[in-house]
C-alpha cells in the first residue's frame, strides 16, 4: 500500500522538460533510493578518505595523536632524508611505468584486438586464453615470474645457457638497468587482454558501412585504420588510457612480488606504493601515521585530479567525432 | 506485518551481536568453573609457537593454581597493530609480548605499559644489553621482561672445511685465504643474498663482518653522545669490508634472495653462511644430517678492537599492560618469566636463546652462541640505538649497500647517507 501512494505523487507533481515529458520524482523518493549506496560509499569510501585527509594534518606519537600539525607532515616527506629523494624517484617511476605499459600492453592489446577482429578464427579461445591471467593474483604472478627469472635456479637463464646465449643469460631483476622494464612487461603480460577486450568491444560497435566507404574512396588499409577506425576508438582509448593511470600509479603487488618492499635492486623499481607501505608499515617510526596519511592524500588528489583532467580531454575529442 | 518484520530484524540483530563479542563467554565459564580463579590474557606474535606455550604455561599453573592464562597469538605481521589498538581501549591483554628498542617506543609514549623496575626484582640481574631493548627511550624506564636474545656469526660446513683442508679462521686472512680456495674450488664461500627479500640482512652481513672494524660497544657509546659520526673512517673501513667481500658472495648478489643461499648452503653449493641464530633451526630442518660448526670473524687489521665480538639483540619482552583489570596476577606472570624455570623451559621447547641469566641452551650451537656472547657480546648498532625515528638508521643502511654492491655508489657515500638520514631526527645524548 505505502508503495502504490508514493507512486502516485510523483505523477501530479511531474515537471515537463523541453524535450520529452519526463517524470522526475520528489527528492524525498530520489533520496531512498540513493541512500542505501550513499551510505555504504560514505562508510567504505568516503571515511577512509576523509580520514586520512584528518590524520595527516596532526602529529602522530605512535597510534597517539598530538598536535594539530599543518603541513609539517607534507613538508616531512617533501624535504626528509631520504623520502625528498624517494618520492621523487618513485613518481618518476610510476611515470615511466604509465609510459612503458601504454606503449606495450596498450598497443598490443590493439594489435590483438584488430588481428582478432580481422581474422575471426579461435577468437573465443583467445579471447579467453588472453585473459587468463587475471585470473591470478598480482602477488603471485610477480612471484612466479621472478622465480621463472632467478638468476641460479631460474629455467629463463638455463635455457639461454642452453643456446648459446651466454651474454644474454642476465641477472633480470638483480640489474637495476633491466628490473623496471622486466616488471613492466610482466605486468603487461598480465594485464594485454584487458585493453584487447575493450578494443575488440569498440571495434565491433564501428558500422562496417565507413570502412566501405573508405575502400570505395581508395583508402589504403593504413589509412582507413588511421583516419577512420582510430578515430572511432577515441571513447576506448580514454577509458583504457584513464584506467592504466590509475592502475599504474596505484601499482604494488607485481611490483613488491618481484622487488621487495624497498624496489630491489637499489631502489630501481621504486613506485610511490611500496614508499608508503615503507613509510607506514616497514620502517615504524612513531611519526609512521601522519606521515603516510599525508602521503596517501598526495597520491590520491595527484590521480584524481589528472584522471579528471584526462577524462574531460577525452570528453572533448568524443564530442568533436559526433 | 510490521511487527513481525521488526522482531526478525532484531533476532538478525542479536545473532550478529553474538558473534562479535570476542571470546567473552568462553572466558566467563572458565572464570566460574574454578571458584575464585582469575583468568588473565597474554597476546603474542607467535601463532606457530602455541603448543610451546600451552606447555610453558601449564608449568605456570602448577605453581599458581589461582591463574589462568589464555594465549591470544596474532599474524606476526598485523601484532603490532592489533596490540596497540588492544591496549588503548578496554578488550586489551594483561600480558603482552612486546617488541625491543624502536618497536616498543610508540607503546612506551602512549603510557599504555607498566613500569616493571621496582616490581620485579629478579630484572637486576639481567644482561644489561638486553635490558636496553625493554627499556624506553626518553624515561630509561624498563617496561617488560626479555624472553629471547639473537646472536649474529658464521656457520659453516664442517664437511667442506675439511674436504678442503680449512680450519675455522683465527684471522681475517685466513678468512680471506679460505675464501680463495673455496672459490677455487667451484664452492660459493659465502651464503650472502642482496635480493627483493633479502636487503635487511645486509646490516646484519655488516655486523658480522664489521663490527670490531668500526669499534663495536666503544664506537656505538661514542655516537650515542655525539662524539663521533657515522661518517667516521673506522665506520666507513667497516662498510668497505662488504665491497671486499662481494667476489666471495653468490653472482649477481643483488638479484640472489634468501631462500636461494639457504638452499647453496644447506645443498653444500656455499660453504659459510653469516647469519643469526634464528636461522639455525630451518637450516637443521631441511637437512638434519648437516654438519654445521660456527665462528665469530676475527678482525681485519687496522680495527680498533682486536678480539672477534659477537653481536646481538634483545628479541622482545613480556610487559603489563597500564589497564589491566588484573594487574597483581598479571605481575605474578611477568616475575616467573624472569626466573630460570621459565627460562629452560622457553629454551628448550622454543630452540631460542633465553634472556633469562643462568639458563644454558642443551644445543650445542646454541649453547657456543650464547657463551660467545656473554664473552664477547656487541650491540647491533643500527637496530639498537638508530630505530626511534624515520628514517630509521638500518633502512637508509641496507638501501645504499645494495646500491654500492651494483656500483652506484661507495663506502664513503653509504656513510654520509646514514649520518644525514639519521641526523635529522637523532639527538645525541641519551
């Protein structure tokens, strides 16, 4: 009975819109439904958050909380040794990690998706054997993989051995030369079937009606990829980019797996997650919580304010296809 | 409807309540089946030691009928959490494990332990050194009652010594001679790994090697007043033993992890292995049957102390907690853990090296460590003295000698980098 009532109200009180008649409810009706997910947001998401944002602003002794601090705490991690050093080494190498993955496991996962959609044969097999992967924790995939490149056990090395290329048989994860790259083509390993997968989904949203056209026009195959299908995937290519950001700089399973808390060997793998997990939990110091809290509020308005940046860039660029 | 919708709620309610309650009505029965007896909780980081202690405290009971004592372990990871959360609102332990030095600082400022100096006697008669892991750092307050002690030296196989003709070595010469021939012979001389897993034993490879080098007790005493530095050339010589000893270590020592040298020198691939005591018990356990002998490492010349030392640290301590409801029965616990009943026992269901005086491990090995270090016992500087602020004095360490050990930088460098993290929140004098 209490439902059928509350529907009937909205109806006298509809507004008509300039377009369509649309129905918009009270607010009352709008609020009961939202609220079940605005409080859960606002308990799991939005507190924590909050509260970080809270701690960093004070000084910590160890889990007592002192003085309102200011910014002492970001000024700590911006000007002590060795964080003022690390935290730029890291973001440096979160950027170098979003560069490598966007050149390898995004174009790949494209190629994957054209040849795909191109050449329809085993596509569900692939298509499933792209994405296995996912299906194993970053943890253990870094795991595997660095046992898969142990310099004394590892099968990588003895099979180089093995043929001959001696030279080639290197210390993978113990040069600090080839440790970034190797993490970030495991992670590519890992993570090609999810761009694969949104390409393939945009690709088959493109009416075949303009590749015709375009062939009609004497486009070349380059040609009608570039000036017709690349243009199509505008809408893919930002949400994988805007996702491979924050993926990117978020990064920390694969990367602790295969490196260590401290981004082994000597700080080359460095990414701003295992930072703070040193500065929160390894290294403990009584300054640990507000120092990390303030850390945290760093990396998330970083992320957030440039995937906001990038998804109204995006936006832009859609807008001007239509 | 309404009605019944109501109840049910509440009935999911109450259940759900139920659950959440921890352990509260399994102690409560305990508390009532034994007239006046009081039951107290003692947390721990050590969930694979429950047996052990079931049987330790039973021991307990036998002599104190009135006290019950509930083992509460924790993942050893999350236990320092757990147990500053637990001892700041009312659900905490009465007794608690407590980790040493830097670890046991956040607990101390917070006033959440008691102080233990005038409430158990026995604690005068402790190790000195080891009483420093329990006490704070600013009061010199002692705030528990140190159960474990770890040594650091060199095992080695005694198989291989002898298939190559070595003895232990009384200088670093023949350490170094030893070494070569080893080499010679296609054996990794020196189980050392430099990995992912494995940069916080570089200090601990540090120590081994370099701690009479650098000047041990005396040098530490020195740069706890501020007399001398880390930059020190006596320091830095001691850094510099490690660079001489890398073409000794496994290839590619960066790249190499723990399990990896556990493994050369359990298989017989690596014939000395610079570790602490904790090591001995998995080495023993993946191969039974390996003859394993120790020596500490004799200094290299030029050092200020000529004799070989052994280093090592207070484990941790068993504190009160300030809130405790029984805090008398509490006390009765923590002053049987100093005596030497407790101490046997801890020693010989735990394989540890008891902080309890008078109390000689039945190992052999052990039984050598511990000697070694009543005679000749040396701080782990970094750990003691540089873990009471950010950045701690052993991660700036152990980050820069893996960096020298690819090339990027040298002893003189590793050094400065100590001394500048170090200096920013270190204030010498205590």
């Amino acid at each position: 009975m209490v439902q059928a009532r509350e529907l009937t109200v909205p109806r006298r009180r509809a507004v008509r819109t300039g377009t369509g008649r649309r129905y918009v409810p009270r607010w009352r009706v709008l609020a009961v439904f939202l609220l079940p997910a605005f409080l859960l947001y606002s308990a799991f998401i939005v507190y924590p958050l909050v509260s970080a944002l809270d701690y960093s602003f004070f000084e910590w002794r160890g889990i007592r909380q002192m003085g309102f601090a200011g910014l002492d705490n970001y000024r700590d991690l911006l000007s002590v040794y060795p964080y003022d050093q690390q935290l730029w080494r890291a973001f440096a190498h979160n950027a170098l990690f979003f560069v490598g993955t966007m050149l390898i496991q995004n174009t790949v996962g494209l190629l994957f998706a054209l040849l795909l959609f191109r050449y329809g044969r085993g596509k569900r097999f692939l298509q499933a054997a792209f994405t296995t992967p996912y299906l194993v924790d970053p943890l253990v995939v870094g795991y595997l993989w660095s046992l898969l490149l142990n310099p004394t056990f590892g099968p990588i090395n003895s099979l180089l051995e093995a043929v001959g290329l001696d030279s080639w048989a290197l210390p993978w994860l113990g040069d600090t030369r080839t440790a970034l790259p190797i993490v970030i083509l495991v992670n590519a390993w890992q993570w090609v079937g999810f761009p694969m997968l949104m390409f393939s989904a945009a690709l088959a949203g493109i009416p075949a009606e303009y590749h015709e056209a375009a062939r009609v026009d004497g486009a070349s195959a380059w040609q009608s990829f570039r000036r017709v299908t690349l243009p199509l995937l505008t809408p893919a290519i930002g949400v994988v980019s805007v996702l491979t950001f924050i993926g990117n700089f978020n990064a920390f399973g694969l990367v602790y797996a295969m490196a260590g808390s401290t981004g082994s060997p000597a700080g080359s793998t460095d990414v701003l997650g295992l930072l703070f997990y040193r500065v929160a939990f390894v290294e403990g110091g009584v300054e640990a919580i507000g120092r990390s809290s303030a850390l945290a509020v760093l990396m998330f308005v970083f992320i957030f304010g440039v995937s906001l940046l990038a998804t109204s860039y995006f936006r832009r660029r859609e807008r001007r296809l239509v | 409807m309404k009605r019944r919708w109501i109840a049910g709620a509440i009935g999911v309610l109450a259940v759900a309540l139920a659950a959440c309650a921890p352990g509260g009505g399994a102690s409560d029965q305990g508390d009532k089946s034994g007239a006046d007896k009081v039951t107290i909780s003692l947390w721990s980081w050590r969930v694979e030691d429950v047996k052990a202690y079931e049987k330790i405290l039973a021991k307990f009971e036998e002599s104190h009928p009135k006290i019950h004592v509930e083992f509460k372990p924790f993942q050893a990871t999350e236990y320092n959490n757990i147990l500053a959360t637990g001892l700041s609102g009312s659900a905490g332990p009465d007794v608690a494990q407590l980790r040493a030095y830097g670890g046991l600082q956040p607990l101390v400022e917070a006033d959440q332990l008691l102080p233990l100096d005038d409430k158990v006697d026995a604690l005068s008669g402790f190790d000195a050194k080891l009483l420093e892991g329990a006490k704070g750092h600013t009061d010199g307050k002692i705030y528990g009652v140190p159960f474990a002690y770890q040594t650091l030296q060199v095992l080695y196989n005694k198989k291989l010594f002898s298939d190559n003709g070595i003895q232990p070595p009384a200088t670093w010469d023949d350490m170094i001679a030893a070494a070569k021939k080893l080499k010679a012979a296609g054996i990794t001389p020196f189980a050392v790994a430099a990995g992912p897993d494995a940069t916080w034993t570089l200090p601990i490879v540090h120590e081994i090697f370099g701690n009479a080098r650098y000047g041990s007790t005396a040098f530490r005493d020195a740069l706890v007043k501020g007399e001398k530095k880390f930059t020190d050339p006596d320091f830095t010589a001691s850094i510099k033993l490690i660079k001489d000893l890398e073409p000794y270590f496994p290839k590619d020592v960066v790249a190499v992890k723990i399990p990896d040298v556990q493994a050369l020198f359990v298989t017989g691939k690596a014939a000395m292995y610079p570790t602490g005591t904790f090591d001995l018990a998995p080495v023993l356990k993946a191969d039974p049957n390996l003859e394993v002998g120790l020596f500490q490492v004799p200094p290299p010349s030029g050092s200020p102390v000529t004799t070989p030392v052994t280093p090592g640290w207070a484990d941790g301590s068993f504190g009160v907690n300030a809130k405790s409801a029984h805090q008398a029965e509490a006390l009765e616990l923590v002053k049987w853990m100093a005596t030497p009943e407790f101490g046997q026992l801890y020693a010989t269901e735990l394989k540890q090296l008891s902080a309890v005086p008078g109390v000689t491990p039945s190992d052999p090995l052990l039984a050598e460590m511990a000697k070694n270090y009543a005679d000749n016992g040396a701080p782990y500087t970094l750990l003691v003295n540089f873990r009471y602020g950010q950045p701690n004095g052993d991660a700036v360490f152990r980050d820069e000698v893996q960096k020298m050990l690819t090339g990027q930088t040298d002893p003189e460098a590793v050094a400065a980098s100590v001394q500048k993290g170090v200096e920013q929140w270190f204030k010498p004098g205590n």
